[in-house]
C-alpha cells in the first residue's frame, strides 16, 4: 500500500515538471537578449560589432533559426538524457558547470538548517511554556524581527560586526568542508546564521503554536497528573507531538535552502547554484538560467514528496489516499 | 665637548641614513601575492572570444595584442617591434620581437600569429575581433619573424585595433579547437603572468611569468575573486580579505578622499565612460538647432557631475577630454550661460511645453536628469523625467521616440570611431549608435575625407572641422567624463591604470605593482 502511494504520488509529480519545462523555456525566452550576443560577449548597444554573415552562422549553429517548438521538444528530449546543454558563455556543459557549484549550496543548506532548528526549538518551547511573560514576548519579537528582516540587511550587519570590526571571520569566501572542515566553519558561519534567522523565525512561530495546542490536550494533562518530571512533560510527549506539524514547515524550508539563496550566496561570494543563477540571469546565458530553475522546482517537489512520506512515517493515522 | 661632538655626529648619521632607510623601503620588492577582487567572473579559456569587458581585463595580465598603446595614446611597439605600411594602405609588413617565449616555452613566430588571425577571420568561431579584422584580406608568415597583413581595402584605424587584445592575441600555433566547442584551458600565452588555476565562482590565480621579454611582474602571483556586488566588494577590501579591488563605489571614495577611512589607497580610471545628452533631431522640439543650443547653454556640467559623482568626475564639452591629442581647444563651447540659453529659446519660439528627458534606471540617469530638469527649471523649461529598464530605454531609442537622453559612452583609441557614429541613418531601425537622427551632407563629407586620410595632420585638421561643426549642430552635448576607482590597502605599492582602467595596460597595472609588508 506505502508504495502503491508512491508510485501514485510520483506518478502526479510528471505533469508538474512538464508545466514547470515549458514555463521555464519560454520566461527565459520572454525576457530580452539575443542569445548569438550573449555568446560573444556583445552588447546589444553594439549589434553593430557582429556582421549579418557571422550572426547567420552562429545563430544557425545554436538552432535558434529553428521555430520555438522545435527548439524545445529538442530541449526536453535533451533533458530526459540527461543534457541540460551547453551554457552560452563558456560553453560547457550545464548539468557538470550546475553540479560543480551544487555541493556548495547543499552544505551550506544543511549548515543552516541545523542553525535554524537549534534557533527556533528552543526559543519555540520557551515562549510556549512560558505564555505571556518577558521570556515569551522576546521570543516572538525575535521572530517578527527575523520575518520582517531583509537578508542582505542583516548579511552585511554581520559583515560589518564580525569582519570589519572585530575581524574574527572573513566576509567572503568558502572551502570545501571534505578537504578543510574549519576553514569551512569560518566561512558558512556567517551566511548560516542569515539563512538559519531566516528559517528559525517562522518556524519558532510554528513550533510555539503547536505546542500551546499540545499543552492543552488531555494526555499532556494526565502526563502532569501521573506527576511526570516537567522536562519528561514538555520534551517526551508534548514537543514530540508538536514537531510532527513542523515537519511541514522544515520540509518546505529545506527545499528553499536547497535551491540556493541568490541574497546570501551573493553577498557572501558562495560559490552555489543561487549565485550561479544570478550570474546567468545577468548574462542572459539561458541554458544556465533553464537547467539551475529546474533543479530547483525538481528540488521542490521531491523535497514536497520526502515531506508526505515522512509525515506517513511519524504519524501512522494520515490517511495514504 | 667631544661627547658634544661625538653625539653630533651619531645624529648626522643618522639622519643621513634615515631618508636612505626610507627610500629603501619604497623600492619595489619582490615576491608576495596581491588578491583582487573582481566584479565579474571569467566565463570561458578561449582569448579570441569575448564575453564581458571584465573578461578582456582578465586576460590581458597572460596575452599580448601586437601592439601597445601607451598611457598618452600613441601606438609603440610590443610583440612587433618595427612595422610598415605601403603606400596605399593594403599591406603591413610587422618585423616580429625575437625571443618572446609563450608560457609554454615555446619560442613565438610569425606562424602563431597568423594562426590568430585565422582563427580570428572564421565565422564559425566566434571571435570578437572578426569586425576588427573585417578588412584583413589574408595574413602571411613570409620567415620566422616576419609577419604580413594583405588588406582588402585601407582601414585608418587598422594600428589602433592591433594594440587591443580583443582584435586578436598571440597564441601558439593550433592551440585552440574550431567552431563553438571551447578548450578546457587556456591556450599559452605571452603576457606577464601565466594561468595557474580557475576553480568557477572561487578564484582564479596566475604566476608571475619569469621569461616575459618585457616588465617582469614583482609579484609571485596574483589571486582573483568575483565579488558582484560594489559594496561587499569594499567590506571584503576593509575586512583585509582581498588587497585591491575594482569598480569601488563613489561614496566611499569620496571617504577615503576626505581622510575618513585610513589604511586605504585608490588609482583614478579618469574616462572610464562618459556621459552626453542627446536630443532627437528629427521630431520637434528638437528639430530645431536653436533649441538645442538653448538647452546646451543652461547645462552648468560641473553641478551636474558634483550631484552624481560625488566631484570626482571631470567634466567634458568633446569627445575626448582636454589636453588630449584629439581634443580641440580652439573650438569654442556652448558655455553655462543662463541668459543666452533664454534667448535662444525665445528665437526658437519655446512656449513652455513640458520636455521628456529619457534615462536609464538603476544607473546615475536618476540623479543626472534631475539635476539637469532643475536647471532648465531656472531659464524656464519644464522638463518631465521619463527613466526606464534598459531594455524598455532601448527598445524606444531604436523606434526614435524619445524627445532627449541621456546617454552614456565608452572612451576611444580614436577619433574616428567616437564621431562615425553621427552620420547619416534615416531608418531609425537601421540606426546603430547615431539615435539622434542627425543628417548633415556636409558633415558625413568630413567623416568620409577622414576615412580615406593617411597623414597625421591633415587628419587632426580634418577633425577639428569634424567637432566644430558638431559642437554648432549640437545633436549631443558632452557633459562629462565618468571615473572607475581601483582601491587597495596600504600595502599594495605601485599600482596605477589607464584613462579606461584596465588591470593590465601597457606601462601600468598589475605588473608594476608590489607588496611592502
């Protein structure tokens, strides 16, 4: 039955990454540029630089002379081998230039997510179990302040602080933590905090609610009256309980970490998928802003599908159909 | 008294060996690494194809055009050593420099060079300095030093386009895959340093090239890192996690200027772009040259480039700035002079409509067109501020529908191409820099004369008829000369640009730069 779910629920998945291709095939060809320019580094302002001869030859040889739909059931028969084609600029292969800057992107997702979660449980079960006090009011002013801050904002505040006057972390930069675990540490450390505030003050929220609903229940109640520890109360039964929602939350976090946050990894010069879209979009090198937005919706939606299995897992009762 | 003396006399020493000390130090050293950080990335190994004007900066520190073009402008030897030219202009015989080792060892002959030029001249590669080269009928390697050039037909600028590496650079001898396909490192070169390492989106690092024929580099090596955005890029400088730093933003500038942030150098990129206003000619109001003139006369530049460019700016009333060889001082200027700009507007019958001036967003257009909108305010002109996305600005500039812009230039080797961009075009689609419209018999005769001239002075005569007539039409007014500022930290010695700030031009850069720490 679980896996007759599964097969069901990736089954739904392939409509979705077919509407997702044709979007992202025809937003990047909506926004102006003319890819031949693009390839030899030309202005549009200089079109002048390139004779019509070149622009027949280069045009011809990159298939955009062919009409919109040829161009992209080619793509998508790429796709499925595997070829996401080659980047404009450097011509190289996108899927290996995508998954040279990926590791970077995951472990610095991973270094965050692990900030934001040892941010927000706590803090969470603080305001909840302390409801209406300073300790609770601190804890959703940190998350108000945490939403309504802007990234970059609190990305250079950072900078300023542990960079530029105590000097303790470099600003930019980045190491592989395979081959230098703490030089990789001084570097994330700072983007890892940005992204972590990020995902700890929604989540804090979450948790905080869940948990105010828990304490409620009748089973914590009975928990309190069999005389269990207040730590047994709160962590064993009501926390556990609560997490199950967060799950959600974290799950939708993750695949938004995964995806490489363009803000961050510019700012701190991270060599990931987020900044490598950036710099596709600026450069109107298409195949590289094509293959990076579909690996992130793909992303998405396998991170959506591990989030409906995993719920199944931690609570038996969620109905499969 | 003789202790007297003796005491004396230490101290005559010393301060005889004390400036000695301090001139010691400020000799270049060797050795050290300088970290740039840079605002675009490298994009791909082949030289002979552009992709950013970042890119070219980025390759010159490993590959050498066949000419230099000194800090003043003039053309001087480098991989050739002597060149000709015959008579009517359709052959260049270049007497190659004998030793110059490419970073692969290999000795560089006339065989490498016409294999860039080859390679160059296919369309199927993509090389940017196909439309240079468009008037290269063949190239010959006649011996082993000796390298032709057999022209179509004359190209006046033919020299100038040699001394830049985007014509075409000197590789070795079949080092670079045909068509599209791009190699996987680069091809060896002959500049100052040699290519290390490029991990994407990381750095790039290059050695110093012990067997350059030329200045030999004081660094070991020189690291790179992209760094987008301006004011990380400055926090980074600041923080001491990279020594010097390009584009740096005017603001902190005009900081380090005024002595509130220490330990900080900077080197002036003086032309770096320019900035002009250019009014459409063929519509009204400013079909009319009277009106033109008015709004030329109303424009006080030197507020203009203070409010944008925190004063660091020059400002500009030619092409090219004065004292240049190509700037003109006996042509007079359409002067900041309120009272004629009124005048001219009442004999060109201007009743107070509003005027759209047309910028660019995201660029200084914002604080450029409001400064100009408050002065014509003052001669009493009404001017609405139409600033749009780039590709919106363009897509109306092409179509002709725009009363006045702003508008931005790049700095030229030569004059030729900075004022060929004013003759005639009348199908504002076929346009390809002249979108002012501007259509004069006389002053496409001068550009035409130009072209076919050989000799230096008649040039710069005809040339001066060539800006006095355009500063009397006034499709454009220059107002200035935006600036680009190389920052770095004290201990970076030595380290100057061009007027266009290149990392690596001849007789500057980062190959005269040292590290005294």
């Amino acid at each position: 039955m679980f896996v007759r779910y599964l097969i069901q629920r990736i089954w739904q998945l392939i409509p979705v990454l077919i509407l997702v291709s044709v979007a992202v095939f025809l937003i990047v060809r909506v926004i102006p540029g003319d890819p031949v320019l693009v390839m030899l580094g030309i202005d549009p302002e200089e079109r002048s630089r390139i004779s019509e001869e070149q622009y027949q030859a280069l045009q011809q040889q990159l298939g955009f002379d062919r009409p919109i739909y040829v161009q992209y059931v080619h793509w998508v028969s790429k796709i499925v081998q595997g070829d996401l084609g080659l980047s404009l600029r450097s011509r190289r292969p996108v899927f290996e230039i995508i998954f040279e800057r990926y590791p970077a992107t995951i472990y610095l997702a991973l270094t965050a997510l692990l900030v934001g979660i040892a941010i927000a449980i706590p803090t969470g079960v603080i305001a909840a179990t302390r409801q209406n006090t300073g300790a609770d009011y601190a804890a959703m002013g940190f998350a108000l302040w945490g939403i309504a801050m802007p990234n970059f904002w609190l990305a250079l505040m950072l900078i300023v602080l542990f960079s530029l006057k105590l000097g303790w972390l470099p600003s930019i930069g980045y190491a592989s933590p395979l081959e230098n675990p703490l030089r990789f540490l001084q570097h994330a450390c700072l983007p890892a905090i940005v992204m972590g505030t990020d995902l700890a003050a929604p989540l804090t929220r979450y948790i905080r609610a869940e948990m105010l609903e828990q304490l409620k229940q009748d089973y914590v109640r009975t928990a309190w009256a069999k005389g269990l520890p207040s730590r047994m109360v709160i962590i064993k039964h009501a926390l556990k309980n609560s997490l199950i929602a967060a799950v959600t939350v974290v799950g939708l976090q993750t695949a938004r970490l995964l995806g490489g946050s363009t803000i961050v990894e510019t700012v701190f010069s991270w060599p990931g998928v987020g900044r490598l879209l950036i710099e596709g979009i600026y450069s109107r090198d298409y195949p590289i802003v094509q293959g990076a937005v579909l690996l992130i919706a793909v992303t998405y939606v396998f991170i959506n599908l591990c989030v409906d299995v995993v719920y199944k897992w931690l609570d038996p009762r969620i109905k499969l159909e | 008294m003789r202790k007297l003396l003796s005491v004396g006399l230490i101290l005559a020493l010393l301060l005889a060996v004390l400036p000695s000390l301090h001139a010691a130090s400020a000799q270049p050293k060797r050795g050290g690494t300088i970290t740039m950080a840079i605002s675009k990335e490298l994009a791909l190994m082949n030289p002979l194809v552009n992709t950013s004007s970042t890119e070219a900066r980025i390759r010159e520190l490993m590959f050498e055009p066949l000419l230099a073009r000194d800090l003043k402008g003039a053309i001087q030897p480098r991989l050739a050593e002597s060149w000709e030219v015959s008579k009517d202009g359709k052959l260049y015989t270049f007497k190659l420099r004998k030793g110059v080792k490419f970073h692969s060892g290999k000795e560089m002959t006339a065989d490498d060079l016409k294999y860039a030029i080859d390679y160059t001249l296919n369309p199927k590669n993509g090389a940017y300095g196909y439309e240079d080269l468009n008037a290269v009928d063949r190239a010959e390697a006649t011996d082993k030093y000796t390298l032709r050039i057999h022209m179509k037909r004359h190209n006046p600028l033919f020299l100038t386009l040699l001394t830049d590496i985007r014509a075409f650079s000197a590789i070795p001898k079949e080092s670079l895959p045909e068509g599209l396909r791009k190699p996987t490192t680069f091809p060896a070169g002959t500049g100052p340093f040699r290519f290390v390492e490029w991990q994407p989106g990381q750095r790039i690092v290059f050695d110093r090239f012990d067997e350059y024929w030329g200045q030999k580099a004081y660094v070991d090596r020189v690291i790179m890192k992209e760094i987008g955005d301006a004011t990380v890029r400055f926090t980074a400088l600041q923080a001491g996690d990279v020594d010097l730093i390009e584009r740096t933003p005017y603001e902190w500038v005009q900081q380090i200027v005024e002595g509130k942030i220490k330990g900080i150098g900077f080197a002036k990129a003086a032309q770096a772009g320019a900035r002009n206003l250019e009014f459409n000619v063929t519509d009204p109001p400013f079909d009319n040259k009277k009106m033109r003139q008015a709004i030329a006369h109303a424009l006080d530049r030197k507020e203009i480039m203070q409010a944008a460019y925190f004063g660091l700016a020059d400002t500009a009333d030619q092409r090219f700035p004065v004292g240049h060889f190509w700037y003109f001082a006996d042509v007079p200027m359409l002067q900041f002079d309120p009272n004629k700009a009124k005048a001219l507007l009442k004999e060109a019958g201007y009743k107070g409509e509003t005027l759209e001036l047309m910028g660019n967003r995201g660029e200084v257009a914002e604080i450029e067109g409001a400064t100009i909108q408050a002065q014509l305010k003052r001669v009493g002109v009404k001017v609405e501020l139409k600033i749009f996305e780039r590709a919106s600005a363009l897509e109306l500039r092409r179509a002709g529908k725009f009363m006045f812009k702003l508008a931005g230039g790049s700095d030229y080797p030569d004059p030729l191409p900075a004022y060929v961009e004013y003759v005639c075009e009348p199908d504002p689609r076929k346009r390809r820099l002249n979108e002012t419209g501007y259509c004069d018999k006389e002053y496409d005769a001068l550009i035409k004369k130009a072209e076919g001239e050989v000799d230096p002075a008649k040039r710069k005569a005809i040339f001066k008829q060539v800006v006095a007539k355009l500063m009397d039409d006034s499709p454009i007014v220059s107002i200035g000369f935006t600036p680009r500022f190389f920052t770095f930290r004290d201990h970076v010695k030595g380290f100057t640009t061009n007027a266009s700030g290149d990392f690596q031009p001849w007789g500057a850069g980062l190959n005269h730069a040292w590290v005294d720490k």
